[in-house]
C-alpha cells in the first residue's frame, strides 16, 4: 500500500535508520483511536521507535488503544477532580438519536466533546507534568498529533520536537483550514458536520457554510481554553495554538482521493485513507465455527451495525420496531445486528436476527456470504465497506456521517436512508495488470517539453506497456532535438506539410523571435505580442496534423487505452477524443498550466502563488499581486484564442460534434504536473493533480555515467569550475554584445576559474586570448552538476535545468530570460542555494561578479544548495513510482468522472459566496433603513406632538 510507504519513509525527516516517534492519542473514541494506532504500528513495524501517549478523556474508553505492534504505551489517567466533573460520552450520544444538528445549534450539540477534551488537557497538566520531563530524555525526531485538541501540540513543542505531523482521522479538519492555509470552498465543498453532498442549492451552500463557522468558532473557544491551561502549568513560552498549526510540515488526512469530493489541497496535505484498512491480514482471517454457521444459515446475510459511539441500544422505539418490520419481511436473510446489550426482549420470536456486542465487522465484510451493510456511515466503517464491494443502506446519525454517506452514494453503490439496495463500484489498491497501450502525445516545439513527455512514454514503456509517441512537427528546425525518447520504439512522426512549409517561409524564424527576450521584459502589457508567434505555429501544425487522415486512422486501429498530453495544444484533445480513449491524463512539462486551471477547478490564488510568467516571488505588494493576475489574464487569453483555432481545425477534419476543448481538458482523470512539493511554491490543488516533478532526474543513471577522458582533462585544468549555460530556446550567440563582454571581462579576472560555457556557434574570436573558457556546442549538463570538481552553475532557470541543479546540490547564479524561467528563479531562491539576477543586471559588471563571487566562495550557498538536495534523495515517493502506479491505475478502473469537482461549474458569485456576502448586505442595509425609517416617524410623531402642545399653551394664554 502506497500510505503505508509514504509512512515508513518518514525516514527523510532526519538521517538515521531509525527515529523516534511520539504519537499523541486521546482516547475518546475508537474509530480515532484506531486511526492513530494504526500510524503507530504501522512506524513501529517499519522499525522505529514508537512511543503511544494516551490521555484517557472518556472512561469507557480507558481500555482500548488500539495498538498491536506498538509496546511503548503512556496512558494518562484521569484524577478524582475530572472524573467527577467530566460527563461520560455515551450519555451524551443518546441524544443524537433524536436530535438534528444544524447551524443553530452545532455549538450546543458538540459542547460534551468540547468540554471532555478541555478537562482532559487541564488534567494531564495538573496532574501528570512529570510524565513531559521523562519523554523529553527520549529525544523524539517526530511528532504525530490530531489536531481535534492542540494540547499534544504544545507538548511536542515542550519537549523540543520540531518536526510535527497533523494527523485526521476523518476526511479532514475543516475548522483549521484558515490556520495552515488551506482553502475552504463551501460553495460546494460539504463541510465535516454537513448535512448535504456536493451539489448545494442557494440556502444549502448558505447553510454550509454556517455550521462550518460555528464549528471554527466552537473549536477555537475550545483551543483557547486548552491554551489557558498550556500557558499555566508550561509556561507563557509555548506559541498560540495558530501559530503551532501552521508550523507542521505535513497534514495526514483520511480521505481517498478517488472516493472523496474533490477538492483542492495544499501539497503538504497527504491522503492516506484507507489506512486502516489491511486488506491482507483481513482476507486471510478466518471466521470462527459460530459465524460460519451463523452465514451458513440462509441464502442472504445483511450485517447491522451504528458503530461504537451512537448505541443501538439508545435507538427511539418507533425506529427500532420500524427496523424489526423490515427485518421480519425478508425471512430468507439472516440479519447480524451489533447490539450493545443483553436486553433484546423487544425483538422475541424473531428468528432470523443474530444480536452481538461484537462482530468481526471486516472479516464480515469481505465474505462473499455477506449481502450488505447498513451503517451509520462513521469514516471506519465507510472506508472497510468501499473497499469490501459490498452494496449497503447508510443511515447516518451524527457529525462526518453525513457527509461520509454522500460521498459514497456517488458511486452508486449505497443509498443513503433509504431501504433498497444498489451495487457498489468495487474500489480496490493497485494490483499487478495486463500491458496497457497508451498514447504520448508530443508536438515538437522545445527541446524540455518534448524530454518531459518522452520521459513518462520510456517509463511506462520500461514498465512493460505498448507506447506510441506521437510527434507532430511545430518548429522544422527543432524537430531533431524533440524527440525526447530513448526507450520507446513506436514513435510517430507527423512531418510539417508543403502547405505548412509555405506558410513557414513567410513567417519570421523562432530563433529571430526568441532573440528579441534577451532585452523584452515581458509583463502584462506586451504578453499578448510576445506570444503571438508561438499561437500562429501551433495552429498551423494543428491544422498540417489533422489533415493527415492516414495518421489518424492508423491511430484508431490500435485500440489505445490511455492517452497522455500536454494542455499546452487543445489539437491533441480533439484528436484523442476522436479515437475514443476515454481515460486521458495531462501533463505539465511547467510547474503548472496557468490556463487549464480554471477549466479543471483548481484554484488559482493571485494573492499569494507566483502565476506561470509571474516576475515575483510569494510575497507581493498590491501592484505585484495585480500584475500577477493581469499578466496571468493576458497569457490567457492569447492561450485560449489558439484553443479556439486549434479546435477549428480538429472540428474541421474529424467532426462537427466533437466536444469544445473547454468540456474536454476537465473530463481528463489525472493532471501530472513537473512540480515538487519540497521545491515549489505551496499552493492548493485537486486531488487529481499528481506532482512528479524530478521525473527526469535519475540519480542512479547520472552518477554511473562516467565523463570523457576531454571533459575529465578540463574539469582538472583549475582547482574550481563554474558551467554556464542559457538553455535551448533562447541562445547565447544572441546575447547582447555589452553583456557577453562583461562576462568575458568577469572570466578574465577570475583565472583560478575554468568557465564551460554552452555557446551554439564556432564564432568564438570575441574570447580570443582568454585561457579559463571552454566553449561547447554540447555539454554533459547532467553529469557536470552531479561532479564534485564543478563548483557552480550559471543558468537561464528552464524547469529542467531547475530540477536538474536542485537534485544536484550545486550552488548556482539564475538568470532568467522568458516565460516560467523567472518563477523557477524566485522558487528557487526560497531554498537559499542561488543567486537571482534580473537579466538586465548583466547591464553591471560589477553585480554580475559579485552574483558570481558569492556562489564560488561562499560555503552557505553551497550548504544550502546540499541540503535541498539531500531532502530530495531521500523523498517519501518516486515520481517514477506515482507515473507508473497512477497510469496503471487509470487504465484498469479509470476514467474517474467523480474526481472532477463539481465547483468548476458554479459562477463566480456562487463560488466566493458573493451571493451570499450580498444577502447579508442586504440585510443589514435593510434593517438600518428600517431603523433610520423608524427613528425619523418616532421623531416626526414626536415633534408634532410638541408643536401641538406648544399651540395649546398658547390657546390658553
């Protein structure tokens, strides 16, 4: 299982085999319990040192701890002052039966779980602070938390731990989405204790959103007074418990993107639901003699269960006999009912009902006797019944049930509330499947787009798949250099036609073009021109492509799977929607695609993450945040014009009635984006976004190459070596002459320095007579950075000379010159390892040196650099794993129509509740005209009331 690597990898927090690891578990309820247990165990069999601290908060609690594996257990023991002022848990569930929770009172419903925990952090503190002091002599390297109270928070802070893990039992914690950053879209996201699913009419979205304000607030009031107790007894040092949140690196949440709604998450937000699932151990229990029998009796099987927290036996007596009708009218099912008491009178002379305190509820769950399950829908119990194929009836009571209940019902495969049955989508982990045919989609226009794509086809055609790549020719001249694959042997290419080398010989060349970025600053008022260029090729390629019906049929014939691309170019959609693959991913060979984004529902947050061609970092002032969006805007809709005559054209040669590009990029299942959480700017995204940058970085492959015995003589001529290259597109031969002078002058003055300069032309006479400069056409770019003899790297910050430097641990000057290189910059300049100079710098030679001077002798940059990419070498993941696994995964269940967010469809006033906003104003502004209106009459009646007994006095003088 995929959650259970990601966990046993928390290795990469420090560098030893094995860390210790505090895992703070209240115990007040099992299925929390029991989630947390499981993140232990599942450390502790992965050869850590667990240790499992267990505050008892509810009593009936006190002897269940869920833990198998895990030996090193602290249970913190309530004194005679809390047990007395505490209420006990089940006496408070009872009411839940009756009771419906709302806006109007959610505070009031959960004050038993607000004041339980409350008492309980007051209580380890007043009572058990020595118990701190001993495991602060343990050194723990990681701390493990759920955030549903903060106290475990403040001790991990207490006891020196910097390294802490949020951690959610359930789908996730809505009431501290604002604290760590992640967005709350509850215009159509259904919030924890919500009542409805994800499609919300004007009052439902209003009423989601403020049950999930009164929870933060019921919540906050609860941490505030947990905080009151964390500063008395340790002390006013200890952060505020909105500051501690935010400071986890990672949030472990217990949802399953392919089950859940979807929505968008930051990249620190790590889905493991299912965790607690073991299929394994589940298949191979056997069920004793009495529940052999017991599913041998009859042709049918439903298993009944509420879970441990409602009692069945609290159920209201018209509920109950409701249930024994239904019970009684289906005689050939025999009905296994968890009840939590001996008193069953109720149910006299019925035969076919089994009564249980106890059931072996996964073991019953995946045995083929077994019918179906009607739950109340706690996250456990959902996540054992999606993964068991069992069709069933939920009836939620309280908190997330709800919610679980309709996220499920999405599928198909339960009804929520209601008596009939329906087949559930069986859900299932990655097995081992057959080959898949999969198409690579790959216009060749750049070299580092084209190496990306042709990446992911020799991975998965190293895995064993059949692979087309398909290359339509964009740019003649580039057609050599983007190929990009090295393993795949179906490649197909799609040469430019005689019509398209006519409209070709007119046109300016892209390296003429290209020239002109050395000295354009590009920003939203010229954006637009900028790329005017680039719009007209890939619209005549389009258009030479798709004419060619022989490609298209020899496409057709092999029965593709899967189909890859890059939303760069809607042609490919319309062109694989053609042949009828439906389960498409795309694939970003940027950090992201600025322009698909709103067309998939994802977030695109202005105010905080640098646009695709943005020029700032995180941090903007106002007019940078409004540069960041027009320039964004600007981009867009030069984008979205060449979409729009690229679907011209595939309309044109394949059909009328193929879908507008707009419904085509949001039907595809995944979006592979050459991001990497650890490097890139944090920002939220959809489930369906899978980060795989680095992909084209294989570590073992580079540090087996071995240099030429002429790279191996220069890297030796100097005691320090610097490479410096500006990429494919935009070349060093058209650098302004001032700033390749100040370069050279820079060189000159530098002699202890060999200089690798990547130059693309063998007129080299302006160096003649500097001895430190080798130029090259080719360099081994790759293997230079990962050898310890070369010392820094001078570059354009393309994303792949990005990713290349990040894994390499190189110090390195970045010197954007277009597009996202600029954003590749500032994203890595956050790491402290780079020097960022704007391309304009190069005007001073003095600057540019001492941009060079830093990154040779300053040992922090290189520090820095060596530790980003340590971080790297030792991820929790391979992309390689997540193209391979997530690709397999498609083709064999795929496509994924319910990972597509249904806020893509709601309106802008909809989605950021201005509708709503408005609805109060209005309101407000109503009830201030209204007392303004009554304050003039009661004045006027007032004031005529005077006026007469004014008259009247003077009547009567």
């Amino acid at each position: 299982m995929i959650y259970l690597f990601i966990l046993s990898s928390l290795f990469f927090f420090v560098p030893t085999n094995s860390i210790n690891v505090l895992v703070y578990s209240p115990a007040f309820a099992a299925s929390h319990t029991n989630f947390m247990a499981r993140l232990a165990d599942t450390l502790a069999g992965a050869g850590h040192n667990v240790t499992f601290l267990v505050p008892i908060v509810d009593v009936a609690s006190r002897h269940h701890f869920g833990v198998q594996i895990t030996t090193d257990v602290f249970v913190i023991e309530q004194d005679e002052i809390t047990s007395r002022a505490s209420v006990p848990f089940d006496d408070s569930m009872e009411a839940y039966w009756t009771e419906h929770t709302d806006s109007s009172n959610v505070i009031q419903s959960f004050k038993w779980f607000f004041d339980g925990m409350s008492l309980g952090c007051e209580n380890f503190l007043r009572n058990h602070k020595p118990i701190l002091d001993q495991l602060k002599t343990r050194h723990f390297d990681v701390a493990i938390v759920e955030p549903v109270s903060i106290c475990g928070l403040a001790y991990a802070k207490y006891l020196g731990i910097d390294r802490t893990i949020l951690a959610s039992s359930c789908a996730y914690y809505d009431f501290i989405f604002r604290n760590i950053g992640e967005p709350d879209h509850f215009s159509y996201l259904p919030t924890l204790v919500g009542m409805t699913g994800d499609q919300m009419d004007f009052w439902q979205r209003l009423e989601n959103y403020r049950v999930a304000e009164k929870m933060y607030q019921g919540f906050s009031q609860m941490f505030d007074l947990e905080q009151k107790s964390i500063q008395k007894y340790l002390g006013e040092t200890i952060p505020n418990w909105r500051e501690l949140l935010p400071d986890a690196s990672l949030f472990f949440t217990n949802s399953n993107p392919y089950l859940d709604f979807p929505r968008p998450v930051i990249q620190k937000t790590v889905q493991i639901g299912g965790i607690s699932v073991n299929m394994e151990k589940i298949k191979s229990t056997k069920l004793d003699h009495e529940w052999e029998e017991i599913l041998s009796r009859r042709d049918h099987n439903m298993l009944i269960s509420f879970g441990s927290m409602v009692q069945s036996a609290h159920m209201l007596d018209d509920a109950r006999q409701n249930l024994l009708k239904v019970i009684k009218s289906e005689p050939n099912v025999t009905f296994i009912w968890k009840y939590e008491t001996n008193d069953t009178s109720f149910a006299e002379g019925v035969e076919n009902i089994i009564f249980s305190k106890w059931v072996p509820q996964a073991a019953l769950l995946n045995d083929n006797r077994l019918t179906a399950f009607l739950t109340h829908g706690g996250l456990g119990s959902t996540n054992e019944l999606a993964y068991s194929g069992k069709p069933a009836v939920m009836v939620p009571i309280f908190a997330d049930q709800y919610r679980n209940a309709h996220m499920l019902a999405r599928h198909g495969g339960v009804t929520v509330m209601l008596l009939h049955l329906l087949i559930l989508h069986i859900f299932c982990l990655l097995p081992s499947i057959s080959c898949l045919n999969i198409l690579v989609y790959s216009p060749a226009f750049a070299a580092s787009h084209s190496n990306f794509l042709g990446k992911l086809a020799d991975t998965l055609t190293e895995r064993g798949h059949n692979v087309t790549y398909l290359v339509p020719v964009v740019e003649n001249a580039k057609r050599g250099e983007c190929i990009g694959v090295k393993l795949t042997k179906d490649v197909v290419i799609v040469e430019a036609g005689e019509e398209m080398m006519r409209k070709k010989q007119d046109d300016t060349p892209s390296d003429e073009i290209l020239e002109v970025f050395w000295k354009a600053e590009m920003d939203s008022s010229n954006s637009r021109d900028l790329f005017k260029w680039f719009s007209e090729s890939m619209i005549t390629a389009c258009q030479n492509f798709h004419s060619r019906r022989d490609i298209f049929d020899a496409m057709k014939s092999r029965n593709f799977d899967v189909a890859i691309l890059e939303p760069i170019s809607a042609c490919g959609l319309g062109f694989v929607k053609a042949l009828g693959i439906e389960k498409t991913i795309l694939a970003s060979s940027c950090t992201f695609f600025d322009v698909a984004l709103p067309h998939i529902g994802e977030p695109l947050e202005f105010s905080y993450v640098p646009a695709g061609f943005s020029v700032s970092s995180e941090v903007m002032s106002m007019f940078e945040r409004l540069e960041n969006w027009l320039v964004t805007r600007e981009v867009r809709i030069v984008n979205e014009g060449m979409f729009d005559g690229e679907m011209k054209s595939y309309r044109e040669f394949l059909g009328e009635e193929l879908p507008d590009w707009r419904h085509l990029l949001p039907e595809a299942s995944l979006f592979f984006v050459n991001s990497h959480p650890f490097i890139d700017f944090p920002r939220p995204v959809l489930q369906k976004t899978v980060p795989i940058g680095g992909i084209q970085v294989n570590l073992e492959w580079i540090k087996q190459q071995k240099l030429s015995e002429e790279w191996e003589e220069i890297l030796n001529k100097r005691p320090l070596n610097m490479l410096i290259s500006f990429g494919s597109m935009v070349k060093s031969t058209h650098m302004p002459k001032k700033w390749k002078n100040g370069l050279l002058e820079i060189i000159k003055s530098t002699p202890n320095v060999t200089f690798i300069w990547k130059y693309e032309s063998e007129d080299i006479s302006f160096a003649e007579g500097i001895e430190n400069i080798h130029f090259s056409k080719w360099v081994p770019q790759t293997a230079l950075l990962n050898d310890d003899r070369l010392t820094a790297f001078v570059t354009h910050g393309g994303l792949g000379s990005t990713m290349e430097l990040a894994h390499s641990g190189k110090p390195a000057v970045m010197i954007p010159i277009i597009a996202d290189q600029i954003r590749n910059a500032k994203m890595l300049e956050r790491h402290h390892g780079i020097v960022y100079l704007h391309k304009n710098s190069m005007e001073d030679v003095q600057m540019t040196k001492q941009a060079f001077e830093a990154v040779l002798y300053d040992e922090k940059y290189k520090r820095s650099a060596q530790k980003l990419a340590k971080l790297l070498a030792n991820q929790p993941y391979s992309p390689k794993d997540y193209v391979i696994k997530y690709t397999e995964y498609l083709g064999e269940y795929g496509p994924f129509p319910r990972m597509d967010p249904y806020g893509r469809h709601l309106n802008y006033f909809q989605k950021t509740f201005l509708d709503i906003f408005a609805l109060f104003a209005l309101t407000a502004i109503s009830a201030f005209l209204l007392a303004a209106l009554s304050i003039r009459f009661v004045c006027s009646k007032i004031s005529s009331f005077k006026l007469k007994l004014r008259k009247e006095e003077l009547k009567v003088e």
